[in-house]
C-alpha cells in the first residue's frame, strides 16, 4: 500500500508564500511540508493538507517548466472541493480572495454546488452533497436537464 494517495494535485503558482496563506484561510488548508526553497527563498516545493486529502505547491519556475494558470491565460483542470457547507465555504474563500464564477445553487445531481477562480488561476468546483441519488437516477436527471436546455435554445 503506497503511503501517499495513488494522484495527487501539484499546483503551480506565482506569490507560493501568498498562495499558501490564501488556501489556509480560503479553505481550512495546514501546510504539512516539507517546504523546499531555492537559493533566492522561492518555495520550489510544499504540501498542504485537508482532511484526507494533499495538495503539492510550488511557485512558478519557467525556465524549468513550471507555469501556473495565470502565465498560461487558463487551465483546463478544475478541482472538485467536497464540503459540508458549500455557501460558508465559498464566502470564506471569496473574503480570501477568490472570484466567484458561478453562484452556489442546487444541482440537478443531487449537489450544492458552484464554482470559484483563486487568485492564482485555478478552479474550484465548491460542492455539498444535498441528496444520495443512484447512478440511474444521476443519468435520467441529466438526460432530462439536457433535453431542457435543447428545448429553451
């Protein structure tokens, strides 16, 4: 059994020490470490910690590679953060900085669920469980929110 979980984010940002105070206090984050730094103090490595899960940071280094979201104009990846009160949690996360790009609302899958950009690039999918629902009950909701959408186009 390996001691770290099978995938783990490693997020790349610019302003690492500013990023780490943010996820603490936008989303209840511990930084765990190790903290490595280069010869000039940048944090080329660091782990946080929430609940069960880790997250790896590092600041941004492009002449090895490393570009985080606001250098590259976007990302592609969202990170899907469960909670148990997903309005308290984006309201923090928005008093720490973070923009809300879609308000906090009942989903047709069962979920309290929206979405915010930290002030390093990346996406958060904020998202509360509202209603245990089968794998068939998720698919009918889909189809039949799917079949709206077409409808009102």
């Amino acid at each position: 059994m390996p001691e770290r979980p099978t995938i783990t984010p490693y997020l790349t940002v610019n302003r690492a020490e500013e990023a780490i105070t943010f996820y603490e206090a936008a989303f209840g984050f511990e930084e765990i470490g190790p903290r490595l730094e280069d010869g000039q103090g940048n944090i080329i490595h660091t782990e946080l910690k929430l609940a069960d899960s880790t997250i790896m940071l590092a600041e941004e280094m492009p002449k090895f590679g490393n570009k985080g979201p606001k250098s590259l104009r976007g990302t592609s990846v969202r990170i899907n953060l469960q909670v148990t009160d997903a309005h308290g949690t984006a309201s923090r996360a928005q008093t720490a900085g973070a923009k809300l790009e879609a308000p906090i609302v009942d989903q047709f899958y069962g979920h309290r669920s929206g979405r915010l950009v930290d002030p390093y690039g990346h996406i958060w999918i904020i998202s509360q469980e509202i209603e245990k629902l089968s794998n068939e009950e998720i698919k009918r909701r889909t189809d039949a929110y799917f079949e709206s959408q077409e409808s009102n186009s």
